[in-house]
C-alpha cells in the first residue's frame, strides 16, 4: 500500500509588528506541533508499513492456493455435489499430514503412510486412508504390507468407487442429474468410463432407459491396468489408485510382450480367429477358447509398439492362470475378464506390462 502525503499550504498575514510579534510568541508551538507531527507520521509510517507486508504475505499465500480447473467434456456439475473446488483429495486439514514426511527414505515413509492411513480410518475418513495406502503401494509396498494395501484398497474402492455413495472431497466421482438429450452412453464418454460400470453402480438395470431429473453418480476415469509377469497379476487403477487385482496367465516362452498398450476394441462374445490357421471357431461354442469376453490390445511402447494382435480375454482352461501357457495373449478368469472390461474403455484406457 502506497502512503498518501498531504502538503499543507501556508498564508503569509500582514499587518505589521504586532502579527509579527504574535508569531514570534507562537514560534515554539509552532515547532512542537511539528515534533509531534514527524513522530505520529513516523507511527503511520510503520504501521503502514507492517500492513504491507502482512498483505503481501497474505497475497502471497492466496496465490500458492490451489484453483479449481474447468473442463469443458465434462456433463453438468450440480453446484452443491461432488468434491469442494480446491480441497486435495487428502483434505487440507487432515491432521494425518504431519505425520508423513516428506524427506522420509522410501521404506520410512511407507511406514508412515500406513500409519496414517489407519489413523484415518479410525476417524472414518475413508478418502484420506484411500489416500495414503495408495501412495504407500505406488513408492513400492511389498510383502505383507503390499497383501493389506490391498486388501484395505480394495474394501474403500468398494465403498468409494464403486458403490452408490458420494464422499465428500473425493476428486474421482461427482453427482449429476440427468438433462433432456442426455444418454448413458454420452455421460460415460464424456468421463471415459463405460456406460456398463456407470449403471452398475447407479442400479440402473436398463441401461438404455434413463430418464430426465434422475440423479446419477459419476466416475471421473480413465481406468488403467498395470501388469507383472513375474508375479502373473494385473491390477487395475483409478488414476493412481489401486481398485482391484487379478491372476492372469500369460504366453508361452515369454512370448507376451511387455510395454505399453492402449485398448483399442472390445468384444462380447468374440468369434475366435486362430493366428496360425485352423478351424474358426464361433461365439458361445463351448470350445472357444476367448470365453466371453475380448479387450483388443494396440502396443503403443516398449517391445508392445506396433503390436496389433494381441488381447486380453477369458479362457476354457482356467488352470493355466498364473502359468506361461498362451500364444501371447492375457488369459484371465472369465468372471475376472467380464469385471475387468467393464473399467477398460477403448481409446483411453491403457494396459502397462512389466
């Protein structure tokens, strides 16, 4: 704040000795007046000052806070729903942030991010436990911390994910009401998620027959999986939250590329082509090997780029999950692979195989 300075203006009075005199009787008021005023206007001085810095202080902080972004593919946001504009998943005032530090060696602070994930729960704050234990298995949470991150993972992503209920400050989901023109399947494009997941967890049992006014909860996606061969499992995640794990079997003599994929189709009741000749084999034939369900893979990076013929799909030989059994492809229990297709949309989401 600039101080402002008046200059007071001065008259000269004449009229002789006696104006004369009279000011030089005043003189030494006249120059106490002026002591009191340079002391007052050196208070001003550094109280204007002080209020300065305390506004630069607090312009300062206001910057560094977070703003809510705007998006322009997303469906119509209920004012009052979904998660507070600016408040981190965490929330701003969790009292578990102090017990993570940050300069913390990996294994530490995996400690500590457990630690304050069941402080969390203990307070029912399902969003900040969420939080934290997905941290703890992204920094590499192994053994039998990794077996509980999972399991806790897995019941909150029951209960915040996929399940009716809207959590305050959650930044994956938001409610919304349905408008005139609107379709399942135009809301769950505009959030890349499939229109399959949105009306199972909305209990929409028809998902073409959505009507205006009816309120909907709505995941921000895209899903994505990640697998490791080593240990055949691929697990599925919400941004950087894990959400499920599942056992897979995988190519013979290391014939499943790894690298990055994106999905590129998705298939119910495929008909099976076999890659090196034979017999076309039809949808529902007891003897198509795919099952029920096919997600086609487009390698994208890695050994995976330029790779176009492999998927990930069910099987009719469910014990060769978790063995090197396949010509490549992912084979994955069929109620896994019907779960798994209904996270997985095409274009958008991608499968990352270690």
């Amino acid at each position: 704040m600039a101080a402002h300075v008046r200059q007071a203006k001065h008259s000269t009075l004449h009229g002789g000795n006696i104006v004369v005199r009279r000011r030089r009787r005043r003189s030494n008021r006249w120059g106490w007046t002026l002591v009191f005023a340079c002391t007052a206007a050196g208070v001003g001085w550094w109280w204007f000052r002080d209020r300065d810095d305390s506004d630069r202080q607090l312009d300062s902080t206001l910057a560094l806070a977070p703003r809510p972004v705007l998006t322009s593919d997303r469906p119509e946001i209920l004012p009052d729903s979904g998660p507070r504009a600016g408040v981190s998943e965490k929330g701003a005032d969790s009292p578990t942030e102090t017990s993570v530090k940050p300069g913390e060696a990996p294994a530490q602070r995996i400690k500590s991010l457990i630690s304050a994930g069941r402080e969390a729960l203990e307070r029912d704050d399902l969003i900040a436990a969420r939080t934290h234990f997905s941290e703890a298995m992204t920094l590499g949470a192994n053994g039998e911390d990794a077996v509980l991150l999972r399991a806790e993972l897995t019941r909150i992503g029951n209960e915040t994910i996929l399940s009716p209920r809207v959590f305050e400050n959650d930044p994956y989901v938001v409610r919304y009401v349905i408008k005139a023109g609107d379709t399942l399947g135009k809301i769950a494009s505009a959030n890349k998620v499939s229109d399959e997941l949105l009306a199972e967890i909305n209990s929409i049992r028809n998902k073409h027959l959505i009507r205006v006014g009816q309120g909907l909860k709505i995941i921000k996606g895209p899903f994505r999986a990640v697998m490791d061969k080593k240990s055949f499992s691929l697990d599925v995640y919400l941004d950087s939250t894990f959400v499920r794990h599942y056992k897979v079997g995988l190519g013979a003599d290391g014939s499943t590329p790894t690298g990055q994929w994106r999905v590129s189709t998705k298939l119910k009741n495929p008909t099976y082509y076999p890659p090196r000749g034979g017999r076309i084999i039809a949808a529902d034939d007891p003897e198509n090997p795919l099952g029920e369900r096919w997600i086609g893979l487009a390698g994208v990076a890695g050994e995976a780029l330029g790779q176009l013929r492999y998927g990930i799909h069910g099987t009719i030989e469910p014990e060769s999950i978790g063995q090197n059994a396949s010509m490549g492809c992912i084979r994955m229990y069929n109620e896994d692979v019907e779960a798994l297709y209904t996270y997985l949309v095409e274009k958008h989401s991608t499968v990352v195989i270690n």
